[in-house]
C-alpha cells in the first residue's frame, strides 16, 4: 500500500467515485450485454474492484480517477471469460458456454485437477 488513507477516508474515496462504476458500466453495456452478465453482479463485482483501487493506489504514479477506470475496465473484460462468467474455478480452459457437468461422475473425470482424488 502506497497511500495512508484510514478506512473512513478511503470508504470515503470510494463513495466520491462511485460514479466511476456507472460510466464504465455505461460505456461497456454493449460488452455486458453480449456476454449476458447481470448487470447487478457486474456492479458489486466492480464496486470491489474500486475498494482495491483505492487501497493500492499511489498518489506520486498519478491521478486517480485515470487509474480507478482502467482497473474498472481489466476488471469487467475479465468476467467476460466463460471461467469468470460460470463461476467455475479450476476449469479446464477447453471448458465452454455449451459444456455440462454431471453431478454423477467426479469433477476428476472433467479434468478439474483441484478436485482430483489423492
């Protein structure tokens, strides 16, 4: 962390650029809308992403509204991911859109390696 802010000073920040959240949802609605993301998800997954923005940000690299937009942006074309979008971690990166899990055989048969027996 670069920055001293208290919590009270960064919840602050935070509040003040919420609106940042808005114009990046705004800007990429056509993003969001193809990759049927549910707008309210992207909001609270975007929120988060501002309090970490906030918190790592380093006042002598910058300005924060620039920097607070561009981790907005990374954070929004990285939930355009089937991995992301699905909430499946450990996927296979073969694993897509179309693909169905059966709740019958391990998740080692799908080649999950974090659900691998021992």
């Amino acid at each position: 962390m670069h920055n001293n802010y208290s919590i009270a000073e960064r919840n602050k920040i935070v509040e003040e650029h919420l609106w940042c959240i808005d114009t990046v949802m705004k800007q990429e609605r056509k993003v969001i809308a193809s990759a049927r993301l549910d707008r309210d998800d992207v909001y609270q997954q975007l929120a988060e992403r501002l309090i970490r923005s906030v918190r790592t940000f380093d006042p002598g690299k910058g300005e924060l509204v620039p920097y607070v937009m561009e981790q907005l942006r990374r954070e929004l074309r990285s939930m355009d991911t089937p991995l992301a979008r699905y909430g499946i971690t450990d996927a296979p990166r073969s694993f897509g859109a179309g693909d169905q899990l059966s709740l019958d055989y391990p998740a080692a048969d799908y080649g999950f390696p974090a659900y691998a027996a021992a």
